[in-house]
C-alpha cells in the first residue's frame, strides 16, 4: 500500500498495531501491538506481545516485529521503515528501534511508568546514541491505552473476589484550580509516603480507613465514599485496600505528631495526582499512587 497522507496513513497502521494488541488481549497477555512499514508503505511485519505465552522476557510486540522483518528483507537493518506500537517502548524495544536504525516510530499512548522514548529517557533522539528516528507520539492514543487499562483493571478485579485485604489506605483528595490533589506526607524516617495501616482482626478495611487517618492524620473523616478496589502490593503478600474518604476544608498543610514507633512527627502537604512523585517517595508508595491513579 503506498502513503498517501503521512497523518491518514498513521492513522491506518496503528488501527492495524491496535488490532495486533488485541490478538495479545486474547491470549491475556499486556495487550501491545506492533507493524512495521517500509519506505514504500508495505507492511514488512505485525505482531503482538507474547512474554507470558512463549516464557520470553523479550517477547515484546516490537522485538517481535523488528525479527520478522528483518529476516522478511534479509538485513539487520530496517532504514527507512517506521514501526507502529500502541504503546511508548520500554528500554529493551527502545534501544533495539535505534540498533535497527528505524526511521520513524509512531506510538499510541505514553507509558508513564517504563517509557523509554519520551516519558523515563529519550532513547530514540539521544545526543550519544549513533541513531536518531523521527518520533510521532499520540497517535489514537486513547484506544491504545484504554486497551492496557481495561485489561489491569480486570486484573484487578478478578483479584478482588478472592484476596483478603490486610492493608488499609484512605484516600483523600482535594481539587484546586480544576486540578485533582492528593493527600501525602513526609515520613521523618522513610520519605514520602500515603496514609495506610493494618486492617485489625474484626475491622473492615472502611474501619480501619478511617481510624487509620483519624491516627495518622489527625483527620476525622466523615465517612468513605467510594472504594478504589484492592491492589497486590508484591510486598510481603500485603493486600491493599484503598478506600476515598470525604474530608471537609482540610489546610494546605500541617504537622502531626503520631505514637508510631514511639512517637514522630508526620508532615502533611497535597501532591498533585497527576505529577510524578520525587524521589523522596518510598518506592511502594509510588506504585500505590500509580494504582490509585488509575482507579480513580
Ligand atoms: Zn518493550
């Protein structure tokens, strides 16, 4: 098939990559596709990520591709073509693209966790890399990462009927200026961190929510309004349960002191949800505000 408008073109070939990450979505695997075109606009590969299915860890969908059609032309090299992938490259498909010297890489969404082309690094326009190609981000970018979301949020809820939550972590968000704020604080000891404790024995994680943010907090919240479901931390088998509660004229910050470990004082201010956290942040922490992010 010959281009004819890049824009329209672009358009065609990642509904060809979407269609791919589906294939990925049948086999549950993280739904990610990829197609390759050459300079003249025919299709050299298509394939769809298969890490969990074949046991690869490099088994994504652009490795995939980059293989097939590097041995459809027999080269190395792909000059010239442009790969199409629903989603930013991570490090490992990032840096083949530049040792494929591809042309043009259009993505879908960005990756905001593992993007490696515009989000965490640039390695696809690096000053000390020996190949730059033409980035084009954002092209149908909401099916592309409605496709990813959806699937970590079945994910997640096939968890939720089974798993128990032994963690509890309150919510609580403010908006200003139309911006979405969310409730953190500086632990003296550990960083940054989210309100969160032990669900006792005999308590619901909206008790424990509650009494968890009146302790650490100082906050006596009126009730939960909404649960954001259960997260698998991967941390010594914690089950978080991650529950908004409704919070009235809360100041812009304050200092609390709390009888954890014998007593320290928390230092509460508002991060906003959407911005990433620093380094201060305690790394389970981030990853909790990435899950509470997308539940929202
Ligand atoms: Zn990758």
């Amino acid at each position: 098939m010959q281009a004819v408008n890049t824009e329209d073109s672009d358009e065609h070939f990642m509904a060809l990559a979407l269609r791919e990450a589906e294939k990925a979505l049948a086999l549950d695997e993280v739904p990610i596709g990829a197609v390759i075109v050459d300079a003249g606009g025919d299709i050299l590969a298509s394939a769809s990520n298969r890490t969990i299915i074949d046991n690869d860890p490099t088994a994504h969908a652009e490795i995939l591709a980059l293989r097939m059609a590097s041995a459809k032309i027999g080269n190395y090299r792909l000059t010239g073509s442009t790969l199409y992938t629903t989603i930013e490259p991570c490090v490992m498909c990032a840096g083949a693209l530049v040792n494929a010297r591809i042309e043009r890489l259009v993505f879908g969404a960005h990756d905001e966790r593992f993007g490696a082309v515009e989000t965490k690094f640039r390695l696809c326009d690096s000053d000390v890399l020996n190949h730059r190609m033409e980035i084009v981000p954002g092209v149908l970018s909401d099916e592309c990462r409605k496709l990813v979301k959806d699937f970590f949020r079945g994910k997640r809820n096939a968890t939720d009927s089974h798993a128990q939550p032994t963690k509890a972590c309150p919510v609580v968000l403010r908006t200003v200026d139309g911006l979405l704020q969310i409730l953190a604080f500086h632990h003296p000891l550990t960083g940054t961190q989210l309100v969160k404790g032990t669900v006792e024995p005999g308590e619901s994680a909206e008790e424990a929510s509650l009494r968890e943010l009146f302790e650490e907090a100082a906050i006596q919240a009126k009730r939960v309004v909404k649960d954001l479901g259960l997260w698998n931390s991967g941390v010594e088998g914690q089950v978080w349960s991650f529950q908004l509660c409704e919070t009235h004229n809360l100041p812009d910050s304050w200092t609390h002191f709390a009888n954890d470990g014998g007593g320290m004082e928390f230092s509460f201010f508002w991060h906003p949800l959407d911005a990433e956290p620093d380094e201060t942040w305690d790394e389970l922490f981030k990853n909790a505000l990435y899950h509470i992010r997308e539940s929202i």
